[in-house]
C-alpha cells in the first residue's frame, strides 16, 4: 500500500507530498496518475518528479519530471 509523506520545507501555500511504494506498478496505472494529476493540478503543481520501478521492466527504473502541464520522462 502506497505511503504520503506531507513534510514540508515551503512556504506558505506551497504543499508537497511523497509516494512510496514498496512493489512495480504496471506502466498503464503510472500514465494514468500522471494524466490525472495534470489535470486537477495543470497550471497549480510546480513540480513534479519521480524513481518509478515499472512491472513491465523492473530492472529499468522510469524517471519523470513534471512543471505544470509539461511531462518529459
């Protein structure tokens, strides 16, 4: 089951949170967060980014980084 972390060392206004969890997710659940997310937060989330061990090939970790709306992986 996946962990929220919510410390933060921002400002006012600004959150953040964590995600850890402990097994691969198939890829398809990972696209679908992050269409999700952009989203809800577009223009609202500064920043975005990630380690994530894919079930379809979890030797090869996927890395994101995510401003606003602009994904690159």
């Amino acid at each position: 089951m996946p962990v929220l972390d919510h410390r933060t060392r921002h400002g006012d206004g600004i959150q953040t949170f964590s995600i850890v969890h402990d097994a691969p997710i198939a890829k398809r659940r990972l696209y679908r967060f992050m269409t999700l997310l952009q989203e809800l937060a577009g223009p609202r989330l500064l920043r975005c980014k990630g380690i994530v061990a894919i079930k379809e090939t979890p030797e090869t970790p996927f890395i994101f980084h995510a401003v606003q709306d602009q994904i690159s992986a």
